[in-house]
C-alpha cells in the first residue's frame, strides 16, 4: 500500500521472473493502492492454492514491512483495524471533500471505536 505500481513492478522484477510458468502476477491499482493478484491454471485447485500461498509467502519476504494483504477489504477497513488494536482514534478537517473521508469510514460497522468526527 502506498508504492506506486512502477515501483512495485521494480522491486517484484526478480520474484516475476522467477515465477514458474503457469503462475502470473497481475497489477491492480485502484483507490491509492495497487492490489496484486496471483493466479494459476492448475487443474488440481487444493494444489494450485497451495502453490499460491507459497507465492503470497515469498511476496512478503520481498516486500518486507509493506503491507501486504491477501484479501480484498478496503483501505478505509484496513486502517480502522489498525486503530482499533492500536486504540488510536482518528478525526478529519474537511472542507473541499464535503465529508467524503468521514463517510467513507463511518459507513462500516464499529467506527464509534475510533472515529471522533470530521
């Protein structure tokens, strides 16, 4: 989160190069993020996720103290998490957004915890 995609595709150039053939790495930015999809074409799906997860793994040894997240919540959710086990609060000063952050937090349960207004 937060490497701009030219940068991940640098940094992942040795481990892209190295995937074996069937394997690919797809970039997907969106939102301020680049999400990464791996995917097979193994016929033996309990195989392919296996070979998967072995992937994901050798990701997070690359990219190290980068958060790397293998499931598709969003930004807004992830941070939330981390204030909540951190209790960490958070509050916005908008003006030119009209309260887009602050909805955008708010609108998933159990933002009370953390959220002290915009």
């Amino acid at each position: 989160m937060g490497i701009p995609e030219s940068e991940l595709s640098d940094r992942l150039d040795d481990f892209e190069n190295n995937l074996a053939k069937d394997i690919s790495l797809a970039y997907l930015p969106s939102g301020g993020r680049v999400r990464l999809r791996l995917s097979t074409k193994d016929y033996d799906q309990n195989k392919g996720n296996e070979r998967l997860d072995e992937q994901v793994e050798r990701l997070r040894m690359v990219l190290g103290e980068e958060l790397i997240v293998d499931d598709s919540d969003a930004v807004e959710v992830l941070i939330a998490k981390l204030l909540k086990q951190k209790k960490w609060s958070l509050a916005f000063a908008e003006s030119c957004t009209g309260g887009a952050l602050a909805t955008r937090f708010t609108e998933h349960a159990g933002a009370s915890a953390f959220f002290n207004g915009s």
